[in-house]
C-alpha cells in the first residue's frame, strides 16, 4: 500500500541566519548584468541594496547611502576600485569585498594592503560571494569590545576608544591592524601562528587564507616603528610581540 509519509522525500529546511533589519549592502560595478545577478542573491538573503555604476558614483554613494557593506570591483570607469577603496579607508573603517575578473595573488595582496577585507574573483559563485558578505559583517558584529589601555615601552593601545599612541602621536590604524595589534599586545611574547591570529582577528568562518596576516603585519611594523617595541617573525611558526633590546 502506497504510504505517503515512506515515499515523500524529507524536506531539508535551511537556518537562515538574521542580520539587523535594513542591512545595506552597496555594490559598485560597472556591468549591470551582474549588479543584477548580486542583487537579486542579496535580497532573497533580506538585505537592502543599492547600486552605483562608476568609482566616482561610488564615493557619492557611500557618503549618501552610508551602507553596512560595499561590494567593490576594480575595473570601473572614473575611478578604478583601488582608488575608490584607498579613498574610503581615509576616513572609514566600511567593510569592503572586492570584486573583479583580476584574480593575481598581487592584486589580492594590493587590494588587502589598501584595507580591502576580501576578494572575490571573477568568475564568481553569487552564493559564494553571499556567504563572504555574510562572513565579514559577523566578524565585525563579533568584535569584542574590550576595555582599559595596554603599555609597553612607547607604544599605547586604548581598546576603548581603539587608538594607538607612538611615543605620544596617535597613529591611525585599519580596523584589522588594530585588532591584530590588540592581540599581540596583550601577551607580549607570546607566539601566534597564522591560523591563530586568522582566527582571533579575522574569523573562524574567514574564507581568504593566512597571506591577509602577513600583509597586516608588515602595515603594522611601519605604522609602530621606533616605539620600542616590534613584532618578530618566528620562522615556521607565525609572529609575537617584543620589547627592543635595550
């Protein structure tokens, strides 16, 4: 006898994960076919997105939208993605995503040198490319919101206001060199592999690979030079944090 409930496959049902109401999602390329195809992904997933053709454009909306995320892609009329991005990082910390048919290691390690969070080449899975939107908000959503100031030598940490002092001149750090920062600084010595700070600073769910670590870490060892302090490479290993020998 025919039994329903035997032959009727069992229906997987899919968590979709929250995010707050009204999440914006800003994507600036230059195709619209493929603004379309992102868009139409973003917005089964509950986000808000707008759209903006041209690096100039871009900026313009940033300013005007202030969206939670931008979608960025390189190859753009005006202003090429790397501008744009070096633009925004003056005065915002914004996540970025990059998005471009240019898929180099060297164009991956400029873009994260510039503070891109991530890249995504072209050809391009749109779930994939979801799921990396998804991951750099929680990571940003995530951080943990410490407290109190780290000394050592003439380097100053504030965690509650997330500034870095140099013998007493603030110096401005990426949401992403702080963060590295703060976690080397409060365990002076203390060594780190690259899956370790991956983790810590980036994410379990981060899906670029250990290279974003060493490009931070050469960032930091410019912007923190002369404090008295510096972060050493332990060979085979990953990084910990030092005190000059005197």
């Amino acid at each position: 006898m025919f039994n329903p409930a035997k032959s009727e496959p069992k229906r997987r049902v899919e968590q979709h994960e929250k995010f707050p109401a009204m999440t914006k999602i800003l994507i600036i390329e230059d195709e619209p076919a493929i603004v379309e195809l992102v868009t139409m992904y973003l917005d089964k997933e509950g986000f808000e997105t707008a759209a903006a053709y041209g690096g100039l454009e871009g900026l313009v909306a940033v300013k005007r939208d202030q969206p939670d995320l931008v979608i960025l892609d390189l190859m753009l009329p005006e202003l090429d993605g790397w501008e744009v991005c070096r633009r925004l990082r003056k005065d915002t910390d914004i996540p970025i995503i990059m998005l471009t048919a240019r898929g180099d290691d060297v164009d991956k390690i400029v873009g994260l040198e510039l503070g891109a969070d991530d890249y995504v080449a072209k050809p391009f899975n749109p779930r994939e490319l979801v799921a990396r939107v998804k991951a750099v908000l929680r990571r940003g959503k995530g951080r943990p919101q410490a407290s109190g100031t780290l000394r050592l030598a003439g380097l100053e940490v504030d965690a509650a206001r997330r500034e870095v002092r140099v013998r007493g001149e603030r110096v401005p750090l990426r949401t992403r060199e702080f963060d590295l920062l703060h976690t080397l600084v409060m365990q002076p010595g203390m060594v780190f592999s690259r899956d370790q700070l991956l983790n810590q600073v980036w994410g379990y769910d981060y899906l670029g690979g250990t290279r974003t670590v060493d490009v931070h870490v050469a960032q930091l060892r410019q912007k923190i030079k002369d404090c008295g302090v510096h972060i050493e490479t332990v060979w085979g290993v990953g990084y910990k944090l030092c005190v000059d020998d005197d």
